[in-house]
C-alpha cells in the first residue's frame, strides 16, 4: 500500500534537532484519540519501528512509518513546522479539521 504523507524539510529538522535524529532511525506515526472530554483525533510519534504491517516513507536517511491502522487517518497528510508558532502543524488533503475528520473538504 502506497502512503502519500509529505513530511516537510521545516518539520523533519524540527523533529531531528528536537530527537536528535540521524540517518537509519526509525520513527512511527501514530493516530491519537482525545479522552472523555476532549475527543477528536491527533498525531502521535514515536521511536521505533512498529511491530505490525506497515508502510514508511524515507527523508535524509530517517525511515518514518504508518501501521496499516492507521493509514485512514495519515495518508494524504502534510506535516509541517510553524516557525512563528513554533509548531508542528497538519492539515489534510481530504479533512477540513484533521482534529474532527467526519468533515471532507
């Protein structure tokens, strides 16, 4: 399954400098769900590869995966870096509100 995530150079530098990455890490995307109260959607990242199927895409040497369980939710996703907010940011191609994805554009 081919996974269309777009990954900017701002937010992969953000990432990097921020985890201390180098080349041949392994990192995973995964899709949060807010508790009681807060509900919604989120991404969530963290070290490693996942033990289940997944797909990656690779920037500068670090392999960046999605398990198939979440492919609904990030494929079609850019994540990028707000420099004036100093954030990560992420908006969808398919979602108008990557926090409630009920709404398609």
């Amino acid at each position: 399954m081919e996974l269309t995530l777009h990954i900017s150079e701002k937010a992969h530098a953000f990432y990097r400098e921020e985890m201390g990455l180098t080349k041949g890490e392994e990192l995973t995307f995964f899709v949060r769900v807010g508790g009681v109260g807060s509900g919604g959607f989120s991404v969530g990242l963290t070290r490693g590869k996942p033990v289940k199927a997944s797909t990656a895409i690779e920037v500068e040497g670090v392999s960046y995966y999605v398990m198939e369980d979440d492919y609904w939710y990030l494929h079609g996703m850019t994540i990028d870096y707000d420099e004036d907010r100093s954030e990560v940011t992420f908006t969808h191609e398919s979602f108008s509100d990557t926090f409630n994805p009920n709404e398609e554009r």
